[in-house]
C-alpha cells in the first residue's frame, strides 16, 4: 500500500510520482504491476490525467478497481430516503441521549434497572460509518427503553420510535450495516491480497 504525501490538495501527478519514486528505490518495474485498487477522489479516477490513466501510459494492461471498502462507505452515503431518514433520526435520538451528561446519566440507571449490557456501549459509540452497524444494533436492542426515554422530552422522536415501519427500517438497517461491517473487517489483517479475498 502506497501513502501519498500529506499535502491538503494532492494531485493525481503527485501520487503517481511518490508512487513511482517507491518503484525507482525498490527497483519494482511498472511492466509487472497488473492491477490496482484506488479509491474515488477525480484526482485518482480521472480518465485524462487520474492516477489511473497515468499507471496505464507505464502498464498499458493493468486493470484498475474501485476500492471495496470506499464502496461500501458511499453505498452508506447513498441509502433511499427512507432508510437515510431512519439513520438520521436514530442519530437524533443517541445524540439527544448522548451529548447531555444529565441524559447520559439518567439513561445509564437503566442499566441498573435492567441489567442492559449494551445501554453503557451505546453511550460510548461513535457514529462513522464503520461503527454504525453496532450503534444500530445497540439502538434496536433497547428501542422500548429508548422510546420510553424519549417520551417527554421528544415527542417527534417518540413517535418514530413507536412505528412499526420505523422499527422495520431500523432492524433492515442493522442488517445492512452489520454486513457492511463483516466484510470491512474481513478485508483487513497483515498479508491482505486480491487472491486471498477472492
């Protein structure tokens, strides 16, 4: 794998030199690379001067792929209406929870109350893509608690938390996500290649 420079604006030009210089120290020769696998940024994928198109002058045949994992972030990005509004209004509802220490307080005796594992994780989620699937999950588990939580002080959020069409969304959701995730996470470890994946 090849970093380019940290630079806040790198042109496909510049990555393309680094990644040459790399090639030049190590005496790799550009004939023998077959494929590679960018992620989407038009300095990368560009069809006159992307990084691509400018390994293709120096390997006229290697093949050129989108990154799986970048893939799956757009895919993450692009959900229908629906389910993006079920995402955000789950956001709602765990930030609401979340970024009032007397709410995360008062949300935490359930765990006391009733012996919830998940209700401290929860608290402590991120919500990037990567981590949305456990965050769902966690959500969908302790949706009565949460909708009885939200039931003063947002109504809105009450009610969506009280739809059975929002609750479906929400399980498709984690089932979405929880997949995504499984295959992130199986695209990682030491001694990753194309041929071991496939």
């Amino acid at each position: 794998m090849f970093c380019s420079p940290h630079t806040t604006r790198t042109t496909a030009k510049e990555v393309f030199n680094f990644v040459n210089k790399f090639f030049d120290e190590h005496n790799l020769k550009w004939k023998h690379v077959i494929g590679i696998c960018t992620g989407g940024a038009p300095a990368v994928l560009g069809c006159r001067s992307g990084f691509q198109t400018l390994v293709k002058e120096k390997s006229p045949d290697v093949a050129g792929t989108h990154c799986t994992i970048h893939r799956q972030a757009l895919m993450a990005k692009t959900l229908p209406d629906q389910l993006k509004n079920v995402l955000d209004d789950v956001v709602k509802a765990v930030n609401f929870i979340k970024t009032n220490a007397l709410n995360s307080r008062l949300f935490a005796e359930l765990r006391k109350e009733r012996d919830y594992e998940f209700v401290t994780a929860l608290l402590h989620s991120h919500g990037r893509w990567l981590s949305k699937g456990k965050l769902l999950k966690r959500v969908f588990i302790l949706r009565q608690e949460m909708k009885n939580f939200l039931q003063g002080p947002k109504p809105e959020l009450y009610q969506k938390f009280s739809n059975d069409c929002f609750l479906m969304c929400l399980l498709f959701l984690v089932d979405i996500f929880e997949s995504v995730n499984f295959v992130n996470l199986a695209l990682q470890g030491k001694e990753a290649n194309l041929i071991h994946f496939f």
